[in-house]
C-alpha cells in the first residue's frame, strides 16, 4: 500500500476568485449504466471519467485507477495516452482489462475510487455515493471544481455543466397511523 502522495498546488487568481490547478482528477463517475454510454457495441457496467485541469497535456501511461487503496491491484494504462490540458477521457470500468477497459467493476455506493499517478501515488479519491437509480452520475460541478453533484443528465468525456442536485431524497419510510 502506498501512502497518499502529495498535490502540488498552484494557487491562481481567475476573474477575481480563487482557482486551484493540480495533477489529473476523478471528474464524474457512473456506477450503473444501463444504456446511457455503448462502447464497442457493449454497455459498460460502469465508467470513470478523469479530467486534466492543468494548463499542459499530460501523459497518464503509467497511472492507475482502482477500487481501493492498494496500487498493485488497481487497473494501470500500459499505452501512452495524453490527455490534453483542459481534456477528459473515459475510462470503461468492464473487467476487460486492456486499453481505457480497467480490471474490475464499480458498484453503487460500495467503497471508493483511487488515481495514482505514475510514481504510485494516490492524487485523487472518491468515496462512492449509493446512486438512486440507474444512469444517474456522480460528477463534479464544473471540471475540477471541488463540489460534487448527482447529474440526470450525465456528460461522459464532455465538460461538465454544472446540472444537477447535491442530495437526493432519502429513502421514504412507512408510517402507519
């Protein structure tokens, strides 16, 4: 197990706020797809969308995605792939295990995500939300930005509109009167 490895941070001030600029992130996430994204004439079960806020491309062979913290067992990119600044990509999580097809699964509101960057390092995480229904994603905001929401209409590998609830309703509970 690696230890979470620092984020370099670039502090930068836009249109008069703050803004942060860090390595590659978990931008969205769907944990049940049931016919929102086809790829190579198959639905994914599920898919992690990973999003460059940087202002250079950065090549991501080398990094690794999992589903817990132990980076020996997480899904790696063997091929060179640059994900341009400003740039997203899909990552197809079906047990295939080849290409952006990552060695396992992800289910609805079990454990969490980790990124590992190319020295083993976990750079991002996220701690899986149950999902209300299917096809719904959980994303941040806007690209990079640190408030996540639950977006109906979900934006695989296109920038993220902002669209969406930060709750959902709570399981209803019978009350017999």
């Amino acid at each position: 197990m690696k230890r979470k490895g620092c984020i370099v941070c670039v502090m930068l001030i836009c249109g008069g706020q703050l803004c942060v600029s860090q390595d590659v992130v978990i931008n969205e996430v769907m944990q049940s797809n049931v016919d929102y994204l086809m790829v190579d004439n198959d639905f994914p079960d599920s898919w992690v969308e990973l999003y460059n806020p940087s202002e250079e491309d950065i090549n991501i062979q080398g990094y690794g995605l999992g589903i817990n913290n132990d980076v020996e067992s997480s899904y790696k990119l063997l091929s060179q792939y640059v994900l341009p600044s400003k740039g997203h990509v899909v990552l197809y999580c079906d047990k295939e295990n080849r290409d952006l097809h990552t060695n396992f699964r992800v289910d609805s509101g079990k454990g969490a995500l980790y990124l590992f960057d190319e020295k083993e390092l976990i750079i991002d995480e996220l701690h899986l939300k149950k999902m209300p229904c299917p096809n719904i994603a959980f994303g941040r905001k806007k690209d990079g930005e640190q408030q996540w929401i639950y977006e109906a209409s979900p934006t695989a590998g296109e920038c993220n509109n902002g669209l969406g609830a930060e709750t959902v309703l709570p399981d209803p509970e019978l009350r017999i009167h």
